[in-house]
C-alpha cells in the first residue's frame, strides 16, 4: 500500500461540477484535524476526526477516502472498503478511491476487481505515475507482464526523475527475458544516478541477457566492490560465471549469496541447478522446490496437503501440471513408478498431451488444463488426499543415476498413426527419413543461445541420400521455403503433424529414422519414445542436459553433440555432418 508522504498535497481534486466543488472545498477545511492525524501515523484518531465531518458534511466524498484510507492503515480492510465505495458514489472520478480499492481487491486476490479499479484510477488521473504502478502490480500478478511493462514505460515518462521506477522497469525487462531493452535503460540509470549497488546490479543482469558475459562479470565485480554484504550481484556473478564454463567458481559465488541471506530463494535454487546438470541429484532436488517460491511462480495454485512420498497406500493423488511441454514429458518418466504404489492417480496435463499420456498411462486419469496461470483447482471428481507439482516427482524417484530406467519408450504412439506416417514418409522416396528442428526455447529460457538458422545447419542438411522432416513449431513456413528456393533443398512440411496435438507428432516421430534437433521439447518427444535423437548442445545447456557427457539418464536413445567452446556451433555441425554421411551411407 502506497501512501503519500502529505495527504494533504492533492487531497481535493476539482469536482466534475461547481457545487460538488464547494462542497468538497469546505470538507476539505474541516478535514484539516484528520489530515494532521493521518500524517502523523495516528489512524484512529484520523477516523474519529473523519467521522466528524462526515456526520456535518454527509455528501463529501473527500471525507469518506480519507476515513477509508486510515481504516486501510489500520488493516480493517472490509470497513476501508465500504467507506472508498461510497467516496466513489458521491464521486465517480475520485481517482485516490480507485487506486485505494485497486489495493485492497488485490491484497484480497481480487485481481479481476483490483484491474478494473486501478484502470479506473489511470483514467481519472492518466499522469499519476503511482496508479500506473497499482495497475501494473494487477497485471504482474495474473501473469501479463509485458502489459505491466507497458504500464511502468508509461509511469517514467511522466515521473522521469524516479529512480526506483527505472530499476523497477529493468527489474521486470529481466523477468520477460527483454535484455536488450533492459540495457539501456540500465545504462541511464547509471548516468542519472550514479553506481549505486541497485543500478550496477541492473546493468550486469542487462548484460548476463545479452550475453556480454565477461562484461557482466565485471559489472558485478564492482557493485560488489561497493557492497560487498548484499547477495544480488554475487547472484548475477554465479550465473555469469556459469556461463564461461566455469562451475565451481559459480558454484561458490551462489553459496556466498546464500551465506549473506540464508533465506535467498534465488540462491538456493541456483545452487540446485548446478547440482542437477552435474549429476548430483539427491542434492539437487531437495532445493529444486525452490523454483515454485521465485517470483514468476508464486501465483501457481496452491499444492496442499503436500505429498512427501511415502507410500500412498491407496490413497488419491493428483499432479499438477508446472513448466513448459519438454518437462512435463519428461517428468512423466515417473508416472509408472508413481502407479505401482497403487495409487488412484489423477494427473494434470497440456491439452496437447493427453491422448498420449492417456495411452501411455492406463492407470492414471489425465485432467487437461490449458492455462498454467488459472488459480482454480483442477476436479478431479472424486476426494484427493495429496498432491504433488509435476517437477517434484523427481525427488522421490530419481536420486541417482541407477534410479534412471533404461527404458525404451515409455510413451506409446498410436500404431495406426505411425503406419499411416511411415507410408508418408515411403512417398517420399529412398533413403533416411529425417526430422529436423533448429529453434527452441523463448526469450526467458535462453532462445538465443539455443537456436540456430536453416542457413548455419546447410553442411548437415547436404547431406545426400536423406530426406527431412520438418518437427519445428511456430512460424517456420517462410524460412523454409525461402531455403529451399536459394539451396535447392526440400523440407517437408507437414502442419497437421506439428501444430496440433502432440500425439500426431508422437506418430510422426516414431517413423522417422532419426531426429536432429536443438534444445527442444521435440527432444523430449523424442527421448521419451525412445527414438534416436541427436541434440546440438549448447556449452552450458539448460539443466536437463548436464555440463558433461553425450548421453542424458532421462532419454536413453538421444545423444548429445556439446559445443566445445560457447557460441562455437561449427565443430558440432561438422562432427553431425559426418555422423549422418556414414548413417547414410550405412
């Protein structure tokens, strides 16, 4: 809740008509004991004051904001409310009554409410930076960042000199991955205010995103220099220093953080990162659950009361669905271990997936759930006894490499559809039939360092006798043509078979000879269906993938192809390249 400093600067607004005007202006007068008392922290003689001039001046809408926002201070957030209704009755376009019940509905988890109220008060008053922000906390908080974004750019322009809200700005620039937006907006910062620890911490995580790592690095270094007891820029340091492959120094950068602040969130669960890519899973689990209190996840509906592994017993569970398409695939890898308990076992799932894992799965019921961002609980139809995120099966099951299956496929595709695929492919004529994907991830999960060019991959897809398949999503239908225009080389394209469920991919998938991807869910399609894959690994790659080795314990069938120096995709390319020719040629 945001106060001013003196209620008294912009208390009275002019009315929208002369007599409400005088009015308000005698309420004002007479307000003048109540706004001494709320200034100086006394809310409840603030009310009593207030209650005065209501009962002499029973039309002034100035009155009753006031009195609600001292009941505000004083939490008694169900009379502030009705007292900010009634302001707005006498008053519709009383902008502080909106942005007031704007707060209240959303500390209430009234988004849809606070949306409406903190629009209103934006209206009323569209150059008050403060209610731009109230509405940007709205939209932050059912998951529309970028309109939040919108919202803050809007705020500075009309309060520039504001610093936290240029490092706010940045803040949130980070939280949807827009670092080249980010840096220079970090860089005025600094020459508006200086090198502070905030601004400087700006400007290392701008430059983490934009991959100037050596720079971020030194960014870091200096803010650090400047405050070495705060634990942000040794965050930013560790992720940095990952990045230049350097582990163990990252390692101990995160463990400084978490020693300045025991209870990081962000700490410990970048600690747990590095645990999981190397390998070290009992480590890495325990503070993997970190993940569901970092920022952008806490508005995940509540899992309660938690399973804590033991033995079910007969007992109703229900998954629920968490991150993006590759790791729900993957963390499916434990559904047969969680059946054999005998569980009545309901589990959440992308639309996209559900015929799949239906199939896949006999003993468990599939819930779709569209939007990861819905606050409804899924109903299963019958009483549920625990429950469990889908990422924190692994904890339970997976604790080291021997507890990784050496499956074969433990997603099953519809036979019909494979065959009907497989004769598709014959079509096409002889030799190894393809599939084909080289972008993956979006801005936050680093697309950038994962995704290549059908122009970069030419060396591979020359090769003769092989036919490819395309298994990239998104909008690709340009790009492929334009290609095959300029290199005589065909991709088949077959949208039915990729923008739909991810069954039909399933099916597609499982009649090819082989698959080539980037850092991908297809990857993972792939894997858990135990297809050949071959992956072109990033330097450090996403967790799932491990720092070290060709193999993944998830996906015995896929193998890795890590770029020996970062951003060096030549070699990995040229080694493919090889390994196909005598596929190929085999």
């Amino acid at each position: 809740m945001r106060m001013l400093k003196n209620l008294l600067t912009g208390l009275w607004r002019a009315p929208a008509d002369a007599a409400r005007a005088a009015r308000e202006q005698e309420a004002v007068t007479s307000l003048g004991p109540a706004i001494e008392a709320f200034n100086a922290g006394r809310y409840e003689d603030a009310v009593r004051a207030c209650e005065a001039v209501i009962a002499g001046k029973p039309q002034s809408a100035q009155a009753r904001h006031l009195c609600g926002r001292a009941l505000m201070a004083l939490q008694r957030h169900a009379e502030a409310e009705r007292l900010l209704q009634a302001a707005l009755e006498l008053d519709p376009d009383l902008a502080d009554a909106h942005g007031d019940l704007a707060t209240i509905r959303f500390e209430a988890g009234d988004h849809e409410a606070a949306e409406r109220h903190a629009r209103d008060a934006v209206a009323a008053q569209p150059a008050e930076a403060r209610f731009r922000e109230v509405l940007a906390d709205v939209l932050q908080a059912r998951g529309r960042d970028r309109d939040a974004l919108t919202e803050l750019f809007a705020a500075l322009e009309f309060a520039p000199e504001r610093q936290d809200l240029l490092i706010r700005l940045c803040t949130g620039l980070d939280r949807v991955g827009q670092h080249r937006e980010m840096l220079p907006l970090a860089q005025r910062a600094i020459a508006e205010n200086g090198e502070s620890i905030e601004t400087l911490c700006c400007l290392a995580l701008a430059q983490y995103g934009v991959d100037d790592l050596e720079a971020a690095v030194a960014t870091a270094r200096k803010a650090l220099r400047l405050r070495s007891d705060k634990s942000a820029p040794y965050a930013v340091l560790g992720n940095a220093l990952l990045e230049l492959g350097q582990p163990e120094e990252a390692l101990a950068a995160h463990r400084r953080a978490l020693k300045l602040e025991p209870d990081s969130v962000t700490a410990r669960y970048n600690i747990s990162l590095i645990h999981l890519m190397r390998w070290r899973f009992r480590e890495g689990w325990e503070d993997f659950e970190q993940r569901l209190n970092i920022n952008r996840f806490k508005a995940w509906r509540s899992c309660e009361p938690r399973w804590n592994g033991r033995a079910l017993q007969g007992r109703t569970i229900l998954i629920m669905r968490e991150q993006g398409l590759g790791d729900e695939i993957m963390y499916a890898s434990c559904y047969p271990d969680l059946l054999r308990q005998s569980a009545q076992c309901h589990i959440e799932c992308d639309p996209r997936l559900e015929r799949l894992f239906a199939r896949s799965f006999p003993g468990a019921r599939f819930h779709p759930l569209p939007d990861l961002n819905t606050r409804e609980r899924t109903d299963p139809g019958a009483s549920v006894d625990v429950y469990s995120y889908a990422g924190s099966l692994p904890r339970h099951f997976r604790n080291g490499l021997q507890e990784f299956p050496a499956h074969s496929g433990y997603l099953k595709p519809d036979p019909q559809r494979v065959e009907h695929w497989r004769q598709r492919l014959a079509a096409l004529g002889p030799g190894l039939k393809v599939g084909i994907s080289w972008r993956g991830g979006v801005a936050v999960t680093r697309r950038g360092r994962r995704s290549l060019d059908l122009t970069q991959l030419l060396p591979v897809l020359s090769v003769p006798g092989v036919h490819w398949v395309n298994l990239q999503y998104g909008d690709r239908g340009a790009e492929i043509a334009e290609f095959a225009s300029a290199q005589k080389i065909a991709i088949t394209d077959w949208p039915e078979a990729i923008d739909g469920d991810y069954d039909e991919t399933a099916a597609l998938v499982s009649a090819l000879d082989l698959v080539i991807s980037v850092c991908t869910s297809i990857i993972h399609l792939t894997g858990a269906l135990g297809r050949p894959a071959w992956v072109l690994t990033p330097r450090i790659p996403e967790w799932r993938y491990g720092l070290e080795r060709d193999t993944m314990p998830w996906y015995p069938a896929v193998r890795l192809f890590r770029q020996s120096e970062r951003g060096e995709w030549q070699p990995v390319i040229t080694e493919i390249q090889g390994r196909l020719q005598d596929q190929a040629n085999s």
